[in-house]
C-alpha cells in the first residue's frame, strides 16, 4: 500500500478511536515505522498531584506505537498491542506531550515497537522523556 493510503488509512482510524479524542489527542506524523502523537496538557487529564495522568501518558504512546507497527504490517492487516512495558521515568509536566512510536522488528506475526513520550514547557527549555515503552504488537489477519 502506498504511503499517502496508508497515512489516510490510519489517520481515519485514529479519528474513530474515542479514547483519543477524549484525551484530546492528535495525529501529527505518520512515516513508514514511525508514527507521533501529541497531547496538549489539561487539568481534565491530571492526576492529584497535577501531573498529566499515566494512563493518558500510556495511551498516546501504546497507540503510536500500534499504529507505527502497523505501517509495516502485511497488506491487508490489522494491529492490536499483545504486550507492553512502560517506564515511567519522571513526573509528566508541561505544556504537551509526543508521543513517538518506532518499528524495532517487523514481523508476519508480530512487531516489536519502542517509544517514548516527550514533554515540552513553553519556557524554551528542551524537551524531557517522561516515559519509555517497549511494545509488541500483533498482525491480526481478516478471516478467509
């Protein structure tokens, strides 16, 4: 599948999913084995501390994952996450998140997918990790 379908292809999907756009998440660039995801900052997302949630901070980077893996998926398929470690490296404050998937391993059955979450302050500062995800991802292919 050409790139421009398959961005097309996941940006639809990713517009269908109600967990991202609850959070306010958006699609910001699909490349092959490399997909961002960004999330602005909102007390609706924070934890008791003021932190940005970890399960929001999961979200965006299983879903970039994911959707990375899919961009080298076999044609014809789908994904879903079969598994995933999360590092939570420092509390998730700023003023946005990316979310950044990447393809380590592309397989027929499985994809094995790293990532990490940036957050960035509107005070110029450069961005801090906030977290590190080692995911598999599984090829699901449509019934015969």
């Amino acid at each position: 599948m050409p790139m421009t379908d398959l961005q097309e292809r996941i940006a639809t999907s990713f517009q269908a999913q109600g967990l991202m756009t609850t959070l306010g998440a958006e699609l910001v660039r699909v490349a092959e084995g490399e997909v961002h995801i960004a999330l602005p900052f909102s007390e609706r997302l924070s934890q008791q501390h003021g932190f940005v949630h970890a399960g929001a901070i999961t979200s965006i980077l299983d879903s970039a994952c994911g959707y990375a893996a899919l961009t080298k998926a076999p044609p014809g398929c789908e994904v879903v996450t079969a598994e995933f470690k999360i590092n939570l490296l420092r509390p998730a404050l700023g003023d946005r998140f990316l979310a950044i998937g990447k393809v380590q391993n592309a397989g027929w059955s499985l994809t094995v997918c790293t990532g990490e979450v940036q957050a960035f302050s509107g005070d110029g500062s450069a961005p801090k990790v906030v977290a590190l995800m080692q995911a598999t991802i599984a090829n699901l292919r449509p019934p015969a």
